[in-house]
C-alpha cells in the first residue's frame, strides 16, 4: 500500500510541475526559467507536504494525566497513562 502511495502522489506532483509550466510558460508567456522556477516550488512543496501528512504520519502520544488537569506539567511528574493516536 505505500509503494502505491508514494506512486500516486509522485504523480500527481508530476502533473503540478506539467501545469504549471503550461500555464506560466505557453499560455501566460513566462520565460521558461521563471516558469520552472515556479513550478519546481510547487511541486517541491505538494512533495514535502504530501509525503509529510499523508505517506509518513507517525502516531502521536496522547498523554492522560490529573496532574494536567491540575496545572502541574513539568515532565517528572507526570504518572498518567501514555496512549497514541494515529493523528
């Protein structure tokens, strides 16, 4: 399941990078190293992001805890249960 994924959201920055280039270049008249600066942005940015949020999520604890509730946070005295959460 990753490796499609990872396949899927290659491709579709891809596509981004195809766009951009169309638009910026053949339609708007851009120079082509304007037009690819813009698009190498895009699609590294929708590649970063992606990859971040949707390929490589890592479960996050979730720390349940009275001595939250009571204000007290400092990392020594908190003796709450540790769950994780797929956020």
């Amino acid at each position: 399941m990753g490796f499609v994924t990872f396949t899927v959201l290659s491709l579709v920055g891809l596509g981004i990078t195809w766009i951009v280039m169309l638009l910026a270049h053949d339609w708007a008249g851009l120079p082509v190293e304007v037009a690819k600066f813009m698009a190498v942005g895009l699609a590294f940015t929708w590649n970063f992001l992606s990859r971040k949020y949707l390929l490589f999520r890592a479960e996050r604890p979730i720390l349940y805890s009275n001595n939250l509730a009571m204000g007290n946070s400092k990392p020594g005295n908190m003796r709450g249960k540790v769950k994780t959460s797929p956020l």
